[in-house]
C-alpha cells in the first residue's frame, strides 16, 4: 500500500498539468481491494479518500490509509549511492550537455532518489560525488508552492 501512495504521489508531482488527485487500486486477492485517491492543492499534498472498499472494514481502511499516507508525507529522503539518480537545484540557471560527467561537490542539496517524491528541504550530499548528468525538469515538492526547475545527475 505504502509503495503505491509514493508512486501516485511522485506521478502527480511529475505532472505537465496541474492535476489535483489521482486514484489508484490495490487488491489483495479475490475478496479484498480499495480504490484511493490521493489530493492535492497549491499548498501540497492534501489528503488521500477511500473511493471504493472491498471486503475490508472501513474504519480500519480509513485508518490504514491515513497512517500510510502520513508516513509517506513524513518520510526521510534516502542517502544516494552509486547508480542513483538524484535531482538538485546544483546548474540549473547553466546546466551542462546531456551525458557530461561533472563533479557535484560536498554539500549540494539533493531533493529526490531515483524518481521518489521531491522534498521541499532536500538534503546534502556528505561527500563530493561523480555524476553524469541526465537532464532537467520541472516539478513542485511535496510540501507544494511554486513549481521548480530540477537538475537529475545519475550518481559514478
């Protein structure tokens, strides 16, 4: 459940359009299932709302969802490794060519891993890191606001 609300959240993060909500599914098996969907406003991301409930109680379900949508919202952004791909903020205004390697030094913020949802504060890089750079974007953070430009490098 918990994997679904990060991937709906990162799609409407993603969005070309100003998209408000977006459902998903789940289906345990044959007797139990929910559809969901997960809103948001210019502050973020607001609320998730049970559309459709299958052979759960409901209190529990409202519940379950909630308590994982929190958790999402709250989630710690991951330390990158080698492999990931990160968006920064690092060369947005003179972004190298696409498949340019670049030294991205100690302290650069970096706002996402590998497409998860963008955080509005970031985090820093410990250690000065080789990465090749991917592309731009542009995207609002999961505390919402103004959409932003983002820089993705994938990580040497």
């Amino acid at each position: 459940m918990k994997a679904k609300i990060k991937s709906v959240m990162a799609e409407l993060q993603r969005s070309p359009t100003s998209k408000h909500f977006a459902e998903f599914s789940y289906q345990t098996n044959k007797q139990k299932g929910f559809t969901a969907r997960i809103h948001r406003n210019d502050s973020g991301f607001s609320s998730i709302e049970l559309t459709r409930n299958h052979g759960y109680n409901h209190r529990y379900l409202k519940t379950a969802l909630q308590a994982n949508f929190d958790e999402v919202l709250a989630a710690i952004i991951p330390p990158p490794g080698t492999g990931d791909s990160i968006l920064t903020r690092h060369m947005v205004g003179s972004p190298p060519s696409p498949g340019a390697t670049v030294t991205l030094p100690a302290g650069v913020t970096y706002y996402a891993v590998n497409g998860g949802i963008i955080t509005c504060n970031g985090d820093y890089l410990p250690t000065a890191v080789q990465a090749v750079y991917v592309g731009s974007q542009t995207a609002t953070c999961s505390g919402g606001g103004s959409i932003m430009a983002y820089t993705e490098f994938k990580i040497l």
